[in-house]
C-alpha cells in the first residue's frame, strides 16, 4: 500500500501522549495533503498514533471500543471482517512535516481483525466513540482533582496553541477557548474567507498573483535542506516572522516537539524568501509552508488593523503563557521545569526562592540569582573584549593559540544572548595539548576573578584526537560530543581606579562591588583536525544545524556532529580536505607549495574583526566536502 492519498482508506489519529492541541495539528496538517481522516474511529482503517510496540496498539484499539485479534493468532480472518492498522507517529513526521515519499506499510506496528459494521444496521452502536477510562474502581479525591487539573490545563491549552483558519482549503475556523487565565481581548475583526469575496475582489487577487516576482530556483526545486539555501538576518517578511517566533515559543514551552519543528521548518522558508509576501499563492509554493502559516498569513495582512493574529493575543494574555516563559529563562531550566514550577502553584521567582530553593539544581539556583543580568543583551564590542581575554589566557599556558567567537555573534547580531568561544593551535601536533588545556585554563581564569561559577565543565574521559592528530570516529558522552568545554559564568573586570589611584582589576582585592554584569560565556577546545566542524556546528541558527545534519545523514549516509563527519557504514572518520599537513588554517595550494603557519601569532593573516582566517578555510574544506555551495555565517539565520 503506497502512502499517496489516493491510495490510503480513512485515518484516524489516535489520543495516546497527545494533548487536544497537538492531535488537532496533526489532523489539521494530515488533510492538508489531502488524506481521509474520521473523527469515528468506527469508521477508520488506519490508525496513527504516539505507539511503540503491537501490544500497546492493541490496547488503544480497545479504550476506542474496537476490540480486535491479532492477525497473527488467526490464519483466516472470517468473513465480514476488516483489518485494522495502526501505524507509528513516525509515518507523520516522514511522511507529511518532512514530505518524505515513505510508504506507510513499513510504519505499521500492528494488524488486528474486528468485525466490520453492517451498512443497513439502523441500531445505534453499543461501543463508545471516545477512549474510556481504565480505571476499574471509584476514582479516588485525589484522582478527581488531578483530572480537572489535567482538564482544566487542556482547555487552556487549546486556547492558547490552536489557531484557526482564514483562508481557503483550510480547515474551520475553531471555537473560542476560555480560561480564567485568558482575558477578553479588543474587537476582532476577521477578515472575510476568499470565497466570501465578490467577484471584483477575485479578479483583483488574480491579477495581483499574475504579477507576482518569479520564484528563487530553491523554491522551484522544493529544495527543503535550509542549509542549501542563503538566509540572511534581515527578512522583507520580518513582521510576520516575528508572529510566528512568538506561537513557536508558545509550542515550546508545552513541549509540543513535532509543532516546534514544523513551525521551524516554515520559519526558514519565509525568511529565505527575498521579497515580501503580497499573496497567498506564495506561501503555498514554500517548503513547509501551507494550510495553517498561509491562513495565519492571510488573517495576519487582512486583519483590521493588520498585523493581528488572533490565537497570538490569546497567548500573550495568558497568565499560564507568561509564568512558562518567565520561568523557561531561567538557566538550567527548560520547558519541563517550567511546567513543573507551575503545576506546583510557583507563579514568580521570588515563589521559588521562598518555598523550593533547596530543591532547585545548582545551576538553576545561579540561574535565578542572575536571571536579570542573563537576560540583558551583551553588545559586540564586549564579546570581543571577552574573546581577547580568554584568547591572552590561554596563550599563556599553550603559545600560538588561535580563539574564535561563534553563535549569533558570528551571523553578525549587534547584541547577543551569550558568548560562545572556540580555542585551538594552527599545529596539528599541538592536538593533546589543546585538550589538556581546559582544566589549567579555567583555573587561571578563575583565580584572575573573570569566571565567577563554573556551570558545567566536560573533560572527555577519552580523549578525541591522538598526538598525531588523528581523530577517533566516534565520541559521545551524557549528551555532550567530545569536545572539551566549559560553561560558566564571566564577569569583566572592574576597571575604576580606587582612591589611591590603583586599578581594580585581576586577582587582587577590590574596595568596592564589581558593577559589570555577570554574562554567560562558553568556552570549546577543538583539536586541530576538528576545528572546522566545530566552527560549522556552533555558527549556525538551529534550524540550519538541524537541516545540515539530516542532509548528511540523508543525501550522504554520513553523521554530521562538532568533531567531523564519519560514515555511517563503516564507523569511520571521513577526512575533510587531504588532512596531511602539519598545519591547519592553509588552502589546499597553501599545502601543496609547503606553506606554513608562522608561530608567531602576529604575523598571522587575520581577519576582520582580528580572528585567524585559518577557521574559515577550515569551515570552507568541510563544505566542500559535503558538496554544500560556500554560505557565509550571515547566510545562516534561519531561526
């Protein structure tokens, strides 16, 4: 059975570890391609679900009251029976966010036989339509009160995620949700459905959409890797971009992962595009983009006045939508945290230092106590500020160490969250060492009073590189690659003269507090032969990262990660350029004529900005070898 709509009988999308609005989405998305989906699961052949194993599926078929066999106890299903399917949550991903062409035979999990309802029956149907309750004694006063807890939280849910649509070939326009969280918001006007407009206004959106600019070639081509495509910081489309950060923010902090990622993949696709949207067909050629961004598109320009989303204004007014967010910006904690400090009735910070203090993590503790200087924007001249200390330390301790600043920074943002740092030798020998240094580096900035706390720091147990420089093929340790890092927390030195007329700065006794704010900085020490993929992996917006690595994954069968590429069949390194010299940092004729990388750190080419340019042809060799066109680092703001 192939996965084309035509060929699929009626869906069903199973409620197991699905919240009312993420199972809408996904109905939503599924009858955008065009499949049947009932909201009967009578009525139903196939059934996609949140579900790993037959047994499980088997079980969810009967809370629906569908009470099968496996197919594989019966050899010969009797007559005036049907066979139902219930396929993995995966099929989705692939098959309608990815638009992989998959078939959805090699998805399904489970084959049971029920028996098939008799068309001419006029008797009503004696199983219930809903998932019933498993529970087979009277719920208890506490099972009562965290079902409305867990309904009440799911009405909320529906009102602040889901959005309705307003424009054709949509689906309905969705009932208003109420909370005591939700506030009544200022008149909405709705702009009016196309197919509610007269004919003049038809003719009109014709004539504009036959003038429209023609498409960019990745556009035609479907190219859907926003790792192939320029995406540059400043978008024609930056107003509605802006609209979609916030829903996608609301996606996460309710942990709705399949939402994060879709509205992701329609966020690089928009902002790739290189003039402003005027019509609704445009949104609908883009990769990622169709039936719910070009209704909330069309509501976003036509909305009096524009530039309203009505779900958008919901959000915003939820007080369950403003404790998530405050509480997600702590450091340390994400979006499970944040459910769980609400859930427990915290609804500020200071709720949590008074009554769940000791239960916090240490770094979520210094999260909080420096939760107003995180948030602050660090200006580009501090980061470069920051970036020669740490770079002067560490040459200190391993001469002719080069430093680099990745992140936003390098994609050219004026202020940034966090400094993130790469430290290495242009010399591959120098491998060990640039290892070795993480611990003796933190210590000497530690003792001159710039790292304040230590967040985390990881020492590979086993080291990545080898004296020679060749690198092991595969590396991975708690969630963490093999590179060596720290994360921790810096603050500039006090530079005010004391009353004696002596600086304050270093390791020595201040007269007085530090008034610098406290920053989140980063450090990384790639060894020499990772340090292109190093650079690549952490300069990045997310979605580009994500969408590099599954092209090399899927147009390579290769792995992608910050210590290199590696081939999935055999397990091993895939060398990036010929990786035969002594040196990195040098252009392949560079090696070929025998040039060198001057130890002397002054005579090095450098850059705007002061950094080696030996981290950009590293970065260039590894495109080169994934067959990607060269994108600077301002080309990657995809969101």
């Amino acid at each position: 059975m192939m996965s084309k709509p035509t060929d699929l009988p009626n869906l069903y999308v199973l409620p197991a570890r699905l919240d009312d609005s993420q199972r809408a989405d996904i109905i939503s998305n599924i009858k955008s391609k065009q499949y049947q989906v009932t909201e009967s699961p009578q009525d139903a052949i196939i059934f996609v679900g949140d579900v790993l194993g037959p047994k499980r599926a088997l079980l969810e078929l009967r809370f629906l009251g569908l009470n099968t066999t496996d197919t594989t106890t019966t050899k010969t299903p009797a007559k005036g029976t049907k066979i139902l399917k219930v396929a993995k949550l995966e099929w989705y991903t692939k098959a309608i966010i990815e638009g992989v062409d998959v078939n959805i035979d090699d998805f399904i999990i489970y084959n049971g036989i029920y028996p098939a309802r008799s068309p001419s029956s006029n008797q009503p149907a004696t199983t219930s339509l809903t998932p019933r309750k498993r529970s087979a004694s009277p719920p208890t006063l506490a099972e009562k009160q965290a079902e409305e807890r867990s309904r009440s939280e799911s009405i909320l849910r529906r009102a602040m995620a889901a959005t309705h649509q307003a424009a054709p070939g949509t689906r309905h326009l969705r009932h208003k949700g109420y909370s005591q969280d939700l506030q009544p918001s200022q008149p909405f006007k709705r702009p009016k459905l196309i197919s509610q407009q007269s004919t003049d206004s038809q003719e009109e959106s014709e004539q504009i959409a036959s003038n429209l600019p023609p498409l960019p070639q990745w556009v035609i081509e479907k190219q859907k890797y926003s790792c192939a495509r320029s995406t540059p910081a400043e978008s024609p489309n930056k107003d509605f971009l802006e609209a979609l950060f916030k829903i996608r923010l609301n996606r996460t902090l309710i942990s709705d992962k399949i939402g994060v990622r879709a509205y992701s993949t329609s966020i690089a696709s928009i902002a790739a595009l290189p003039y402003k949207i005027t019509h609704i067909s445009q949104i609908h050629a883009l990769p990622g983009c169709e039936g719910k961004i070009a209704a909330l598109w069309y509501e976003f320009t036509h909305s009096v006045p524009p530039g309203r989303l009505e779900v958008l204004e919901e959000i915003e007014k939820s007080v369950y939508y403003k404790t998530l967010k405050l509480f997600y910006n702590i450091w340390g904690a994400g979006s499970h945290s944040a459910q769980s400090f609400y859930k427990q009735g915290f609804r500020d910070l200071d709720d949590l230092v008074e009554h769940h203090w000791e239960k916090l993590t240490r770094v979520q503790q210094i999260g909080v106590k420096f939760y107003d200087e995180f948030q602050d924007k660090i200006p580009r001249d501090e980061v470069i500020s920051i970036r020669d200390s740490v770079q002067n330390y560490a040459r200190q301790l391993l001469p002719g160490a080069e430093a680099a600043v990745v992140g936003g920074f390098r994609r050219g943002k004026e202020l940034s969250n966090d400094v993130d740092l790469l430290i290495t030798h242009p010399r591959v020998s120098k491998s060990r060492d640039v290892e070795e240094l993480l611990v003796p580096l933190v210590d000497l900035l530690e003792k001159e009073g710039l790292i304040t706390h230590v967040l985390t720091i990881h020492q590979p147990s086993r080291f990545v590189a080898a004296t020679g420089g060749d690198v092991w093929p595969k590396r991975s340790h708690h969630n963490f690659d093999g590179i060596p890092k720290v994360l921790c927390v810096w603050q500039q030195p006090d530079l005010r003269e004391d009353e004696e007329g002596d600086s304050q700065m270093g390791g020595q006794v201040k007269q007085g507090k530090n008034p610098n704010p406290h920053r989140r900085v980063d450090i990384l020490l790639p060894p020499p032969r990772c340090a292109g993929s190093t650079l690549t992996s952490w300069s990045g917006a997310t979605t580009f990262e994500r969408d590099l690595r599954k092209y090399v994954r899927e147009e390579k069968y290769w792995k992608f990660s910050s210590e290199g590429v590696t081939d999935r069949a055999s397990g091993m390194r895939v060398p990036v350029g010929k990786e035969e010299g002594e040196f990195i940092g040098l252009t392949e004729e560079d090696e070929k004529n025998g040039v060198e990388v001057d130890d002397n750190v002054d005579n090095r080419e450098r850059g705007k900005g002061g950094e080696w340019v030996g981290w950009d042809v590293e970065e260039r060799k590894l495109f080169k070898l994934l067959e990607l066109e060269w994108r600077e680092p301002t080309e990657r703001c995809t969101g």
